[in-house]
C-alpha cells in the first residue's frame, strides 16, 4: 500500500521537437504546482540522443516556463531503467524501492497522434497522484502514452 509519507518522483519523458510534448506543457506546470507542495517531485527527463541537445533543453525549459528540472539522458539509463518508449510519457516512481506506481499519459487530450480531444475528461496523472496521497491503490495504473517514439541509442554527439 502506498503511504503519503512515501518518497515519490514523477518522471516525464519529453523531446523537445515534438509537437504532443509541447502541447502538454502547460498542463505538466499545473500538476508539478499543485503536487510538489505535497513534496512530489518532478524531474523531465529528455533521451533522444540523436534530437535533444543541452542547448535545446535549455530552451525548451525556457520557452514552456517549465518550473521543474530537466535532464538530457543521452545514454537513455533512465529511459531503459523505466521502459520508458514515449514522449511524453510519465512514469511514477516510489523512491524507497523504485516500484512503477502509474506509468503512462498525462491525460487524454490526445486519442492517437494527430488526433486531439476538444475536451479532456480522463485525468490520468492527477488521478493516480490524488489516489497516492490519499493512501488509495491507484485505480490506473498504467495507460498507453501517445506521443513521439523515444529512438534507440544508436551513437552519441
């Protein structure tokens, strides 16, 4: 069962080129505002060596106003290490003992890539985070992400 004492860190894989990604910003600053107050925290998460470049991070976290950390995975060990195939993805993670809470989409403002919803109904991130601080088994789980594919490691800049 999960505590609200519980550590946990919400992972939100991105890239800056993709459209879903850029699209979901504004929603992924209202959840980070209103949960890291409850101390969860969030860290974006960018494993697309071949794309994503420092520089290009940077200035996506300035464009989008995106009020928590970002890291460049160019070796994609946190990408790997979550199975993480999707940007955005988000995967939900009790620290203690790294057990996957939810993983999956932010919500579904999107039914399939290029196709999105002209109104949201299904919260699936705000969800499984109220049900985690509420001391509630997470009712979802896990969702398919739909979003731009995370591309293998094939060399490094």
């Amino acid at each position: 069962m999960i505590k609200a004492s519980d550590s946990i860190t919400v992972y939100v894989f991105l890239l800056e080129s993709c459209q879903i990604c850029q699209n979901q910003t504004a929603e992924l600053n209202n959840i980070h505002q209103k949960y890291t107050e409850s101390g969860i925290k969030f860290i974006g998460i960018f494993p697309n060596n071949e794309f994503s470049t420092q520089e290009g991070i940077d200035s996506f976290q300035t464009k989008y106003q995106l009020k928590f950390p970002l890291k460049f995975d160019p070796y994609q060990v946190i990408a790997m290490q979550y199975l993480a195939t999707i940007t955005p993805e988000v995967v939900v993670i009790r620290d203690a003992d790294q057990k996957i809470l939810y993983r999956g989409k932010i919500d579904n403002s999107y039914e399939r890539v290029g196709i999105r919803r002209s109104v949201i109904t299904e919260f699936y991130l705000k969800d499984a985070l109220n049900q985690i601080l509420d001391n509630k088994e997470i009712i979802i789980p896990q969702t398919t992400a739909v979003g731009c594919f995370i591309m293998k490691k094939t060399s490094l800049k």
